[in-house]
C-alpha cells in the first residue's frame, strides 16, 4: 500500500530515501536508463507489484533542469517507462528546429515547445497538489536577486504558506510546470521564465521573479542541497544522518571533462568564450558535488574523482558515515584515434563494451550533446543507461535495510 505525503516526509517513519537527479537536457533519457533497473529490482522486492512506483520507496525526489523534469512526473507516480515515452516525444519536438543563433540574438529553442510538452504530465498542478506522492524539490536560479532556489513541497517549509500579511506567494500555489520551467531555462538554450513572487493587497502582482537554470546557482548536481535540505533544520524536514537511517542515489546525465584548444578558445568572440567557461563551471560543480557526498559516505561503488584523489575510497572525512550515498554515472568515452596509418584499431570503450558493440566516433562523440534530440541519439543514451544501471542495481543495492517494512514482512 503505498504511504502518505506525511508518512514520506516524517523523520518519526523511519529511514529515509533520496533519489537525486542531475541536469543534462534530452542526456535525461540515459538517466532514465539508469532508473530502468532500479524500478524493476524494487519492484521484485515488492513482491512484483504492477502498481509499483519509485514514489512508493523514495521519501524526496529532487533534481535539477531534465533532472527537475523527472523528478516531478515520478513524484506524481509516472512509471519510468511513462517517462521514457515522454522523452522520445520530447526529444525532437523541443530540440528538433533551432529558433535561435543560441549566443548573441536569440535563444537556440522555444520556451513554449517544451512547455507544451510538459503540460501534457504536469497539467494545472501545483506544488501544493494531492496528486505528488512523495517529497519533492525543485531547484532554480533567480537572476534577477543572484539567490539559488529549492522549492519543496514540504507542508512545514517557510515559504510554502506564508501569511497572507506578507504577501509573499505561496510556495505551495506555485505551478509544477511554471518551477520546472524555471528549473529548466539553460541559459542559451532557452529564455528566462518569469513568475510573480509578491502581491498587494488587492492580489496584483507587484513582484516578478527572473529565473533560469538551476545549473548556474551550482546545483546542476543537486545532491548536496538535498542533502542539506534533509538535516538542517531551517528546511524543517528534520531528518536523521547516519548510513543506517539516510541513503541517496544520485543520478547523472553522462559525463565528459569539457576541454577546448586554448589558441581556438583565444580566438573565439566574448559570448562563445563565455559559453565555455559555463559549462566548465557546471562540470567542476557536478564533480565537487560527487567528491563531497563520497567524503561523507562510504559508497559501495565509489565514483572516480580525478587522478590525484582517485575513487576515495575508505576515504571517509566524518569518521562515521552521514548517509548510505550512491553514484550510478557513466563517462561518455570519446574514441581515441590512430596514432598513424596501419595502426591497430582502438580497444573499445568502457561504454561500448556495455552495450556490447563498437560505435562510430561521430556516435560517440554525439551522446554528451544536451540538445540532440534525434531518435538514434535518444535510443542509444537509453540502451546505454539501462545497461550501465544494471551494473549497479541487484539484490545488494538499494541495501536491503532501506527496503520497506511492508515487504519485510511479506
């Protein structure tokens, strides 16, 4: 039977359960694959129920942009095959027709397709809705005032019904699809959403808050935020720490150290300059996010760090561990190329031997673009995803003791 909001988010129901879902745009998909194999093992633990869903194990889901995307139709109870078949729409109608030069004039794509694509899942809903299952949380960057937001839908939280006397609007009222937007608006990629934050007394707007992607407020990753979400007390979820009453898996989109030629990078104009010391921050920020949560833990597969640090493992900086933490990534290897004619050809990528078979170098070097939404691209991020989860999920992970009391029993 699946639990209540309050059974999800009350430190007094024993441990809990976070899924953190990074950014990535339609690299969503190969996320998707990862969460393939953990919905089905959950599933067999729950006795192979067909109404079982991620929402009936995970106590917060939170994410950030795609992530956000995600963590949203499965805190509403979307199985991941519901969601699969929403990317695979949304791939080529969002990412299909550039709109835009993506730098200096326009925005590459149109806000309005990808918000028609939302609210096919999303609806009127609102943060507030009975329709979420489970913990949800939300994260954005508000330009216009340079301050990061998570918005929960945790009853307890400050902003979720404020006084009417403040004028501040209600978390809680807020539209799912209007947040994720939010949450969604990659700089470049697509414009700023703007939703109204404060009112007069006759309810008319008097305040309007700018945001764009949750990525650029470093919460690309947003493991470490949730994580704070759960045990500082401001948020007022009031969690317990400890490897026995807290574990998280946090899933990535795929990663690839961002690199240029520095003479190419000398001779590019200001905007394109600045488009690459972006996406240089957003990787810097998803692996220090990584390296803290393996410093508090003690991973059963610890992620690769860099080659001065390594993997950390038995790396442990608060003696005892603050939570059972997990990373389910996968490096999306480009092909090395022959050093001269009459070369043997490259050993395969890690990532090939996954999937089983060789890849081009154009396929390869396709899979971390975060707007190629054609089909071929999409099917291999996931057959990639699904094979990648797999060496990840089985009997022993999720650990057993974060299984649910219910099945215990059965």
């Amino acid at each position: 039977m699946a639990r209540t909001l309050f059974e999800h988010l009350s430190p007094d129901t024993g441990p809990k359960r976070i899924l953190s879902l990074d950014g990535g745009g339609v690299k969503g998909i190969l996320t998707l694959g990862f969460l393939k194999p953990l919905e089905d093992e959950l599933r067999r633990r729950a006795g192979g129920r067909s109404d079982f869903r991620l929402s009936d194990y995970y106590d917060l889901i939170g994410g950030t942009s795609t992530g956000a995307i995600i963590a949203s139709g499965l805190a509403l109870g979307l199985t991941v095959d519901e969601l699969i078949a929403l990317y695979m729409r949304l791939g080529p109608e969002v990412f299909g027709r550039t709109a835009g030069d993506g730098v200096f004039l326009q925005s590459k794509f149109e806000s309005g397709k990808l918000r028609r694509a939302l609210q096919s899942v999303l609806s009127t809903k609102t943060i507030g809705s009975e329709d979420l299952k489970t913990g949800l949380a939300i994260h954005a960057k508000r330009i216009d005032t340079g301050s990061a937001w998570v918005v929960t839908n945790h009853p307890l939280g400050l902003y979720y019904d404020p006084p009417p006397e403040s004028n501040i609007y209600p978390n809680k009222r807020y539209r799912l699809v209007d947040v994720v937007l939010a949450s969604a608006a990659a700089p470049t990629f697509f414009d700023e959403i703007v939703i109204d934050i404060e009112f007069d007394e006759k309810r008319r707007p008097i305040q309007k808050g700018y945001f764009v992607d949750g990525a650029v407020g470093a919460n690309n990753n947003p493991s470490m935020q949730l994580f704070m979400l759960t045990l500082e007390p401001s948020y007022r979820f009031g969690w317990k720490a400890g490897a026995d009453s807290l574990m998280m898996t946090s899933c990535g989109t795929g990663m690839r150290r961002p690199t240029v030629d520095g003479r190419t990078f000398q001779g590019l104009p200001p905007g394109l300059r600045g488009v690459h010391a972006l996406r240089a921050m957003v990787y810097d920020t998803q692996v220090q996010g990584v390296m803290m949560m393996q410093a508090f833990s003690q991973p059963r597969k610890p992620w690769r760090i860099n080659s001065e640090i390594g993997d950390m493992a038995g790396a442990c900086i608060s003696g005892a561990p603050l939570l059972d933490y997990q990373r389910i990534d996968v490096l999306l290897e480009t092909k090395p190329k022959a050093r001269r004619a009459g070369d043997p050809s490259p050993p395969m990528t890690a990532l090939e031997r996954v999937i089983g078979r060789e890849l081009s170098a154009d396929a390869l070097e396709a899979l971390d673009h975060m707007d190629n939404g054609r089909k071929d691209n999409m099917e291999l991020l996931l057959e990639l995803g699904v094979g990648v989860g797999r060496t990840y999920v089985d009997a022993a992970y999720p650990d057993p003791k974060f299984d649910l009391a219910e099945w215990r029993a059965a």
